[in-house]
C-alpha cells in the first residue's frame, strides 16, 4: 500500500451521501463568510459560546482561499456579497476535491422558493433565512457537537503488513480524536477483536498468515464482531475482489492511493452512522418499552380501580419507591426501574379469583394461599418481556420477609432483590394507611412506627432507614 506519495483523491466507497462529520477530539472548527460585520460579529459570539472555534471572511472569494488553506467542519455564508457570492462559493466549494465534503449552511434574507431550490443545487446542506438565523444555527452546531462527543474516543482496530501504513493511519486518526489499535494481520486483528472490542476495523486486503478476506469472513460470521463496521483498503486492481468482500459484510472500500484525510472523513462518517442508527435504535425500543409499561400500568390501575380499598394502591407505591431511589442516589436507570417495580409488583393479581381478590371480610386459610400466589402469577407474566427482566425479581420477591418467613420462596436478607426490598417497604406504609372494609387505616405516625417494629425481622434496615429519611425530609421541607 502507498498512500503517502498520493494526495489526490481516489476514493471508492458504497454507502451514504457524501456528508462530512466533524472529528472528535478539539473544538469544531466554523468558517462564517458574510459581509455585514454586524452579522460576523453576532453569530461568532454565539457559535464561540457553544464552544467553536470561529473564522471569518468578508466574501466568497476570501472564504473559498480559507477554505482551501484549513480545514473546517461547518461553513455559514452569507448569500450577497462583493467579488464572489455564496451561491458562486458554495458551488465552486462543492467541485473542490477534497474539500467538497465540507457542510454549508447558507444564510439568507431572501425567501423566494427559487433562492432556496438555488441553494440545494449549489450543494448546500441547509439554508437558514436570517429571520429564523439565531435558533437554527444553533441547532445546527449543537447537532455537529453532539455527532462529535458520539465519535470521540471511539476505537479503530487498523489491520496492515506495512509498520509505515500503519504508523501514517495511526498518527491521522489519533490527531482526529480515536483510539487506535494496530494489527500486521489478520490472525494478530482476531486475537485484539477479542481484547478491546473495537468501534470499527479498517484492514488492508493483501496480508500474510490472514488476510483481509479471510479476517471479513470470520468476523462477520461471528455474532459478536459482525456488526462492527469493516472497512477494506486495496489497491485499483483488486476492485473485484474488494466487491466480493462486501457481499461478506464489510461496509465499504477504499482504494488505494487515496488521501488521508479522506480516510478519516471516511472512518467519521461511517462511525457516525452506525452510531446514529444504534442510538435510534435504542430509541425505539425505549419508546417501545415505555407503551408497553403503560399498558400493564393502565391494567393494574384497572383491575384496582373495581375496589375502592385498593385504588391507585400501585401508582402510591410506585411514587415512594421512587423517592427512595433518588434518596439512596440511584441513577436515573435505577430510579425508572424503582419506578416501574412499583407499578406493576401487583400485577400478578389479575390472576386471582374475584371472590378473593374482592371479598369483604378477612380471608380464610385456603384463601390466602390462593392469594400469595400473585407474586409468581405477576413474574410469569412479564417472564417473557426481555427488556423487563431486571423488574421481574422485585415483583415475585415483593412479599419475602428479611428473615427468611414471607413468600413465595422464603428468601432471606440479600437473596432478595434490593428493588423488591424496596417495594416491601413502600408496600407495607400504603396497607398501613389504607382503609380497609374491616378496619380503618392507620395514622402516618403509627405506621411509621410499625414499619420501624417490621426493620430487621419483616423488613430491610436499609430500606426502612432510607424510607425514614425519605419522611424526615419531607416534613421539613
Ligand atoms: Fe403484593
């Protein structure tokens, strides 16, 4: 491989829009070209206050030698300005070969469909008119910014024979803000994979013991690497081969000589994406899993809302859970999780007979067996919902006592789930203070006293103290 000697571009690639992303590690870098000093002032202030760093030009021409001379992330120019205009800049920016990939946002009083359509077919990536300049602007960079803190620190596993190959990539991307991991091979690549789990591997084609082929094929059959972006370098000749490495997994091609920048600019962009799409993805699901809790809750809410002992029973508990979350400082995972705990420890009682779950008096010897099912009733039915796993300990273990003697399996001390120790407690002061149709509910005072009686035999001395302070706090307050 030589990509030192060339700096023209000759780069191939399959995949997305040609859109550079900002490189993680130092300040983004915005180019403003505007010939209104009042303009140039106001928004290098607000681009400074974001963190940037700013460069300005009075013209397109100026801006197009700058350009030239530095490297940026964002460029924002204005669209009528002397010797050169934006749309003039912007078109003759977008030709440049290296230069190209450089996003432009231009900035516009006027507001004609025409001026706008003009503005895409130039190659602008935005246009923002000068109205609207402050908020979208910002939105713009802090999109920049948060693409920036996604690809920093990220790890490239770069696999090549050549020590001066691997030497030039390792010193670009370092400069750009990754973590690289360098491999002569792709044997040496499998044993790292293994190590430190890179972000994205960019491997020479031609090695010796394994090469790139070799090293694609056995990673993208692995569940654990295939979803690692792979990227193969070679030379004009192996095109066909590079082709039939895709078809193995690999994410695109570069070929060789190519400018390094431009690998870089590549290793972002592709970064960038895959992340982008894990981080949606995730989105989703969370979104998925906040419906379907919403669901369960509003079946819970249901099935307590025909006793008028029992209602909102479960969003009571859920709100003190919570507050002991915060108060022990969990994190905000720890805390949706309290959160939810709460809300659904009783959903197992959709399984129970309605003359048990309903009647008025206590309930008899056979009853109440019956009724301690619900714990195990409640964990079957969310067994199969994989993202609430870490819930189902705390609904079946809501009723195990810290001494070993509650149910359903005689759980003592820290084999049960701190969550469901947690909900215990929570669960115990809403029974205490609830009417019941045989008896009225207790003061805030004797409950409180009863639970501290229940600290260490029924109850977790952890979760009654937090609980306390929880009470303490808020009688202060
Ligand atoms: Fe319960």
């Amino acid at each position: 491989m030589n990509a030192e000697s060339d700096h023209s571009l000759r780069i191939s690639e399959i995949g997305q829009a040609n859109h550079q992303i900002p490189r993680g590690g130092s300040p983004p870098r915005i180019l403003i070209v505007d010939d209104s000093p009042t303009i140039r002032y106001t928004l290098k202030k607000d681009l400074q206050q974001m963190g940037a760093i700013v460069t300005e030009a009075t013209n397109g021409s100026d801006g197009l030698s700058i350009a030239e001379s530095r490297d940026f992330d964002l460029i924002i120019t204005d669209v009528e300005m002397p010797q050169m205009d934006g749309f003039a800049f912007c078109a003759k920016l977008k030709s440049h070969p290296v230069k190209n990939s450089i996003p432009v946002v231009i900035l516009s009083s006027r507001e004609k469909e025409e001026d706008i359509e003009f503005a895409f077919k130039v190659g602008a990536s935005n246009y923002i008119t000068k109205s609207n300049a402050r908020n979208d602007i910002r939105a713009r960079v802090k999109e920049i910014l948060d693409k920036r803190s996604l690809l920093n620190g990220r790890t490239v596993l770069v696999v090549d024979d050549s020590p001066s190959i691997r030497n030039l990539i390792e010193k670009a991307l370092t400069k750009a803000g990754f973590q690289v991991i360098l491999a002569e091979n792709g044997r040496k690549a499998l044993d790292l994979l293994y190590q430190y789990s890179p972000d994205m591997i960019l491997s020479d084609l031609h090695m010796p013991v394994l090469d790139g082929l070799g090293l694609c094929k056995i990673i993208h059959n692995n569940k654990d690497f295939s979803q690692i972006p792979f990227i193969i370098m070679s030379s004009d000749g192996d095109r066909a081969k590079m082709r039939q490495l895709l078809e193995y997994g690999a994410s695109a091609y570069l070929v060789k000589p190519f400018n390094i920048d431009q690998l870089v600019v590549t290793a972002e962009r592709f970064l960038s994406d895959h992340f982008s799409r894990l981080l949606s993805e995730r989105k989703r699901l969370e979104s998925e899993q906040q419906m379907l809790i919403a669901s369960i809750s509003s079946l819970v809410l249901a099935l307590e809302a025909r006793d008028q002992y029992t209602r909102g029973h479960s969003e009571s508990v859920a709100a003190l859970v919570v507050d002991m979350a915060r108060e022990m400082s969990m994190d905000e995972g720890g805390i949706e999780r309290a959160k939810i705990a709460g809300k659904l420890h009783d959903l197992g009682k959709i399984g129970i007979r309605d003359d048990i779950l309903l009647k008025p008096g206590p309930l008899n010897g056979e009853e109440w067996e019956i009724l301690k099912l619900h714990p195990l009733i409640g964990a079957d039915i969310l067994g199969p919902i994989q993202s609430l796993s870490d819930i189902i300990p705390a609904i079946r273990s809501h009723h195990e006592r810290i001494d070993g003697k509650g149910y359903p399996e005689g759980l003592k001390g820290e084999q049960i789930h701190l969550l469901a120790r947690m909900v215990a407690v929570a669960d115990t002061y809403d029974a205490l203070t609830s009417n019941r149709p045989y008896r009225k509910g207790f003061s805030n005072e004797d409950a409180l006293a009863i639970i501290k009686e229940g600290e260490g035999t029924q109850l977790c001395p952890e979760c009654v103290q937090s609980f306390m302070r929880v009470f303490e706090k808020q009688r202060r307050d």
